[in-house]
C-alpha cells in the first residue's frame, strides 16, 4: 500500500486533472468579459445567493462565534493531520471499510480504476464531488472503458453539454434554462422533444434519465464533505437527493477524499454543518445529510473503499501562512461576493477550484509557478474574507502568493529604481516634478509604451494632482 508522508511536500502532477488553465487568467477573463450573456447569468445567480445567504446567516445571533468556532477546529486538524487520519483510518478498517492513501491524482485514478474493474462494471454513478474532478477521474475512467454518469443536476448538465464546471456549488452557473433544454434535447437518450425550458419540467426530465440508472448500477463513486476521526464516519451534504441514492442502493461506494476533510469529533462536525447550508445555499439546514460508516451488512452498499488523497495539500501545509488555505468546506460565499468572479465567471481561473478561494488554493496545489497569474484575480477589496464561514484571510494570502510569484526582470529593475529615488530626498523632489510629464501617457496612462503599458492593461493610472504635498506645505 502506498502511503502519503505529511511534511514531506509535492505538488499536484501535470498532464492530469483540472487544476491547470491552458492560458493566464488575464486573457482568459478578457474574453469573458465580452460575452454579455454569460455575465448577465453570473450576475443574477449570485445577487441571488447572497441575499438568500444573507437573510439566514442574520438569524444566528452567534454567528461570528460559530465562524471562530470553525477555524479553530480547522487549525487544530492541520496541526495533527497525520495522527487525525491514522485514528480515521483505523476506525474506518473496523467498521469493514478499505482505506487507501493517494499521494497524488495519478495514484488516486489507479485505486478508483482497478477497484472499478474487480466488480465487473462498467459504469459508475457519481455523487457531486470537486476532488474527483481535480484529479480528472471522469477522464480515467473513461479511457479504462467504464462510463461515469453524473448524477447532480448541474453536473449532469455539464456533461451532456461536454462542458466545465465554473463555480464550486452550482457547476452551471453559466448556463440559463434556454441553454439546459438545448443541451438536454440534444444530448439526454429519450428526451420529449416538446421539451420546455420551465425549470420543473427539466428537472423531470433528469429526473427519469437517472432514475434507471440509479436502479441498474452497482458502482458509486463520491466524494465526502466531513470525515469523522473518532468513529470512521463519512457525510455528505446535498440539496436533490441523488447523493442519498448513490450512497445508498449501489453494491460498492468508493469515496475519494482530500485528506484536509476530517474532523476530530461529532462535537466539531455540529459546528460545519451549521456554517456550511447558511453560507452556500442560504438554507437553515442541507436537505439531504446523509453519513455511514463502513459497511452495515444487509444494509446499503457491501463494500466501501476510502482513497485519502493527497495531491499537493502536503506543499500547502508545509507553507505557514498557505496552509490555511486547507480550512476551505467549498461552500463557495467568497464566490458569491467577489467583483471580479462576478464578471469574468469560473473558466476563467482555469481550475476546477475558480473565484477567490481558487486563486490561493490553486497555485499552491500545483506550485506558484504554474498557475502565476490567479494570485492577481483580486481587486484585494476583502469581501471574501467577511464571507468565508471559516475566516480564511484570502486577501493575506493573495499577497503571500504574490510575493512567491515569478516577477519579470523588468518589474524588480523599477521597483528597485524607485526605492533609490524614494530613498534620497532631491531626486525624490524631481520625480514628483517630472510626474506632470504623465499627461502625455494619455488618458488614465493608456497610452504608455510596453512594457509599461502592462501595468495599465488592467489599471487606471491616477491623475496628477495640481500640486506635490511638499509644493502644498511650502505655501502653508
């Protein structure tokens, strides 16, 4: 069995999985911003969560109790990790579970294969999982001959449609209901063709595409929101119920699970699952809360298997102020609240994990220097970090990662000019002088020359006062 050592870092591979853009976000987002529909969607979906989300979080009186509550069980797990996932191990393998350790996602698609390939299956159904689909298993799967079938409403919609998920709790986000019922009508077997676009009706419709399904397939694949140490107990939180199916009617359930998702106790899992339906959903409590532990005979699936996986959050954790970036329960709030998430939407960050808690987890999964532009995805305004139910300082690590990102030669050649001028008090003078000379840069510096024109690409230069603060205290 290969096991994964905690404390000794490697990033996520490449050439697998979805945490890698195939262009920098900037380029990305600029063709983003000019499809006016898909903004037009970003826009409405997310007023619409936050004010849902608002109006439920302000009925907790203890609310910024419960957020401080749950970063410091999130500090405490990061703290002791490996004696965390030993003791879930060991209580997992009591209870009639097989644990495997992924060190990263090329392991992790083997397990799930060859544990696929030894029931005899050829197809499996899926609970809506992020880990699953940061390590490209559809894909592994797929090219092992066994079919994956989505099961959550919009991941099913994304894979008919052949397409990406773009934010974290809702993967098609960026679709209205006109684009689902094309999708549906071309890609669902045995759709009505009088198919309306009335969200009930194509709800029915998924609904009777996956029921037999649900009933014909002995293979599930999931992921898990929470996993209790001290008892081996996995949840999983869900607002349609095909999670309940999945986890309930196949013969064998294979779970894949970044490692950062236990818990040391029921006390501690109470806390998450009173911070998680209020900050994603906007909903008092998650409609389906479904957990097991092992295998129950006569009871649900026969056969469980855990895969613990790695890939790269043993380089976050080794980084002090990245590692809490781990604290993440993906409920996406700091989606909902972000500027710049709102306008460009989640293909643009390149990764399954997009908007602001992408742009810190991201780079760190994969090495700064593979995803350097995501760190700048931010107008650092701080609104993530009000929203995150965890208290992740996003726009700390923004900068954290900033620092670590390659920078041109050009840019330390000016940075360092700078502090020379800034350092002596004459030439210091002169710059602010020479600064009337910006006028000729056009409006707002638009028109600098590369590679100065870099910088004012997605920046207004500011307009030059009429006086110098030493020209103002002269005259005063």
């Amino acid at each position: 069995m290969t096991r994964t050592f905690l404390g000794m870092p490697a990033t996520a591979p490449a050439g697998v999985g979805h945490l890698r853009g195939e262009e920098p976000f900037p380029a990305a987002a600029r063709r983003a911003l000019a499809d006016a529909q898909l903004r037009r969607n970003l826009g409405h979906a997310t007023a619409t969560i936050r004010a849902k989300s608002a109006g439920v979080i302000g009925e907790v009186p203890d609310w910024e109790r419960l957020r401080a509550a749950g970063s410091a069980i999130k500090a405490d797990v990061l703290a002791r990790l490996p004696e965390l996932l030993e003791q879930l191990e060991a209580a997992v393998t009591a209870a009639g579970g097989v644990v495997h350790w992924a060190a990263d996602a090329n392991e992790a698609n083997a397990i799930v294969v060859d544990l696929v390939r030894a029931t005899g299956s050829d197809r499996v159904i899926k609970v809506k999982s992020m880990a699953t689909q940061e390590i490209g298993l559809n894909e592994a799967l797929e090219a092992a001959g066994i079919a994956p079938v989505e099961t959550d409403l919009a991941e099913l919609i994304v894979q008919l449609g052949e397409d990406r998920p773009s934010h974290i709790l809702v993967p098609a986000i960026h679709r209205n209901r006109a684009e689902i019922r094309e999708i549906f009508l071309r890609a669902m077997p045995g759709v009505d063709p009088e198919l309306t676009d009335e969200p009930a009706v194509l709800a029915a419709a998924a609904r009777r595409f996956l029921r037999q399904t649900f009933l014909s397939t002995s293979v599930a694949v999931s992921g898990a929101n929470f996993a209790v140490a001290e008892t081996g107990t996995l949840a999983v939180v869900e607002s349609e119920g095909n999670g309940r199916m999945c986890l309930t009617l196949p013969r064998t359930l294979i779970t894949v699970m970044g490692v950062e998702k236990v818990v040391p106790t029921w006390r501690d899992l109470e806390v998450f699952l009173q911070l998680l339906p209020r900050a994603s959903t906007g909903e008092r409590m998650n409609p389906y809360t479904s957990m097991w532990t092992g295998v129950t005979p006569g009871d649900g699936p026969q056969a469980f298997h855990l895969v613990l996986l790695d890939n790269g959050r043993s380089a976050v954790l080794a980084d002090e102020v990245g590692r809490q970036a781990l604290h993440c329960i993906r409920c996406s709030a700091c989606l909902n609240v972000c500027p710049v998430y709102e306008r460009t939407g989640g293909h643009a960050y390149g990764s399954v994990y997009p908007g602001p808690i992408g742009a810190v987890l991201s780079p760190q999964l994969t090495g700064v220097a593979d995803n350097a532009s995501l760190p700048y995805a931010s107008s650092l305004c701080g609104a993530c970090y009000d929203a995150c139910p965890v208290k992740i300082n996003i726009p700390e690590l923004l900068v954290h990662l900033r620092d670590q990102a390659p920078h041109p030669r050009g840019e330390a050649a000016v940075m360092a000019a700078a502090a020379y001028a800034m350092d002596h008090p004459a030439l210091y003078a002169a710059a602010q002088r020479a600064t009337r000379l910006s006028r000729l840069t056009g409006r707002r510096g638009r028109g600098l020359p590369p590679p100065l024109s870099g910088w004012t690409a997605g920046r207004d230069l500011p307009e030059v006062p009429a006086q110098t603060f030493r020209q103002w205290w002269a005259q005063r």
